[in-house]
C-alpha cells in the first residue's frame, strides 16, 4: 500500500516537474507551489488514488521549494519502477491533520500501520512529517513533535579542531576517528565485484549509521557540557575536490556541524565557525609561531611536537583545537564590526 502511494507521489511530483519547466519555456512564468496546488486539485479523489489532498498540497510545496533551493527550471524525474538504475527511493509527505496515532498504530489515508514505536510517540504532539523507504526496501515513519527543549547546563567552553584521519578533536583532548568508510572499504569491494547489491546496500547502510550514531554522541556530550562551542571553518567544498574527497566526505564535518547547530540552539548555548589561519603552526602557551611547529606539506606527517620558544609539548591536533578556543573568546570579546 506504500509503495502504491508512492507511486502516486511521484506522479504528482512529475506532474508538477512537467508542467512548470512548460511555463517557464512558453510563458516564462514561475509557478509557485500555490499555482501548482489549483493545477493538482482534485486529483486524491480519482478513482483509485490512495492519496489524500493534504499529501498532494505537501508534494507542490516541495516542489516549489526545491526547485527556489537549486535554482533549476527543471529537477530530477522521479522514476517509481525499482528495477530502474535511476529509481528514486519512495517518499510519501503529509501534513499534520493527516495522521493519528492509537495503541500503536498509525491512521493515515484509510489505512492503519504498526510500528515499532521506540519512542514513545502517545506522548508527544505529532505535526507534519513523511514515510519514506530506504535503499533496503525499509519503511521508515519520519514526523515533526512538539516537546520542551531543555537549557544546558553546562558552564565551560570548547574548541574543536576539524581533521580527515581524526574526524574531530576538542581543545580538552576528546577525539571521534572519521574513518568509517575505510574501515569496512575492503568488504563493501568484494560486494561489489561480486554483484551481491543487497550486501553492498546493507554495507553502506551500515557505514552511515555507524557515522551518525558516533557523530550524535559526540555532539550531545559536548552541548551537555558546555555553554560556548567553537569550530574552525575548515573549507570542505574545496577539498571534495582534491584527491583528498573520499576522506573529506566520510569525516562527515557537515553532519557533525549541522547536529551542533540545532542542538546548541535548542540548549541555548554559544555556537561559533572561527577561522583556522595558522591554528596548527601557533603555540598556544605562549602564543608565537616557533621554527619547530609543523609546516606545509612536509609538516603534515608530524602530530607531535615542542614549541622551541616556551618548551611546551603539544599534540598537533589539540593544540589547534585550543587556538580555536583562544580565537573564539576573542570574537566574543570583541565582538563583530559594524560596517
């Protein structure tokens, strides 16, 4: 019953593609997700359309929004036969009226779903959200809860050091490992070269879980604990681009960024991207830039070292994390100039 909702899905999202890029190309004229709602009415009532109109409502306001984000006339087709080697994975949306939730099971469209309910959702207000499905052929019920966000309590402060062998280190010397591609690399190779698709799914199915879990535990230690976070603005755009992409991507700085973001804005805490000229190269006992700090390229091998100015003994990566930190309490200090 999904996946035949599903289908209707992506013939709505079709439709909406279709008929768009037909009044840009004619008319230029970009119709918003309001236009495209009176172009798409009456279409759940069809006979049989599983659908509801809130889910189609949903589906031409993501469409509109999507194709403002990427700025495109036209966006991808979404192809609903799984035997395709461009098939979009199922994605059903729907607003909050849509659903309901009792004794386990969720009510939607005239049908009712079990779940395995981890969370305890009778407890919560459920708003709008989405079912979608996995490359495993795995449902999954995605939806919004209304809850209290709860104050850190945490009084310290922390700086962290952006890496590719070390996914992140903190200025107190806490560090995750980002290698979590590379570690299963050689089973998800053989996988592949013997066409075992289902094992090479469930391999990267794998792989992303293992990052988001660890990157989700980190996170949440470090907003439970402190009250101003700093990160360095590690260029990752740039480096995708290098012979450097496979680690660059499986260190997954932006996930980890986003989780600090919203959960330091549900915490009421300090998040700050500070930048990281010279973090590596300066001492932060005293400050300078000595001649025994590591330098450009051949520097990149070294990951200890001893400031010839001061004596003090640094490990490479904290030492940066705590420039950052450094830097960060001076942006708050001084604040950001008026232009």
């Amino acid at each position: 019953m999904l996946a035949a909702m599903a289908r209707e899905v992506n013939q709505v999202w079709n439709f909406c593609d279709e008929t768009s890029h037909r009044a840009i190309r004619e008319r230029r004229q970009w119709l918003s997700g309001y236009d495209l709602q009176k172009l798409t009415k009456g279409f759940s009532k069809c006979e049989g359309i599983h659908i509801g109109s809130p889910t189609v409502q949903q589906v031409c306001e993501y469409y509109a929004k999507a194709r403002k984000q990427f700025k495109k006339a036209k966006l991808r087709w979404r192809v609903s036969n799984p035997q395709s080697s461009k098939h979009s994975l199922s994605w059903i949306p729907f607003k909050a009226r849509a659903l309901q939730y009792k004794a386990g099971q969720i009510a939607f469209a005239g049908q009712k779903f079990s779940l395995w309910d981890s969370y305890g959702l009778m407890d919560y207000e459920l708003r709008a959200g989405s079912f979608s499905q996995d490359s495993r052929g795995r449902w999954y019920l995605n939806v919004v809860v209304k809850v209290q966000a709860k104050a850190s309590a945490g009084t310290a402060s922390i700086g962290i050091d952006l890496g590719l062998k070390e996914a992140a280190v903190a200025s107190t010397g806490e560090r995750i490992e980002g290698r979590f591609y590379r570690r299963l690399e050689c089973q998800l190779g053989i996988a592949q070269r013997a066409h075992k698709k289902q094992r090479v799914r469930a391999i990267h199915a794998k792989i992303a879980n293992q990052r988001k879990d660890l990157l989700h535990q980190f996170s949440t230690r470090l907003v439970k604990n402190n009250a101003a976070i700093f990160v360095g603005d590690v260029a990752g755009a740039k480096l995708v681009k290098t012979k450097m992409a496979k680690s660059t991507l499986d260190a997954g700085w932006a996930k980890l960024k986003t989780m600090l973001e919203y959960k330091s804005h549900q915490a009421g805490i300090v998040l700050e991207v500070v930048g990281e000229s010279y973090t590596t190269q300066t001492c932060s006992c005293c400050g300078n830039i000595p001649a025994s700090s590591p330098k450009g390229r051949a520097g990149l091998r070294i990951r200890e070292w001893t400031c010839s100015d001061c004596g003090a003994a640094h490990d490479r990566d904290v030492n940066a994390a705590r420039n950052i930190l450094a830097a960060g309490h001076r942006r708050l200090a001084e604040g950001i100039p008026a232009l």
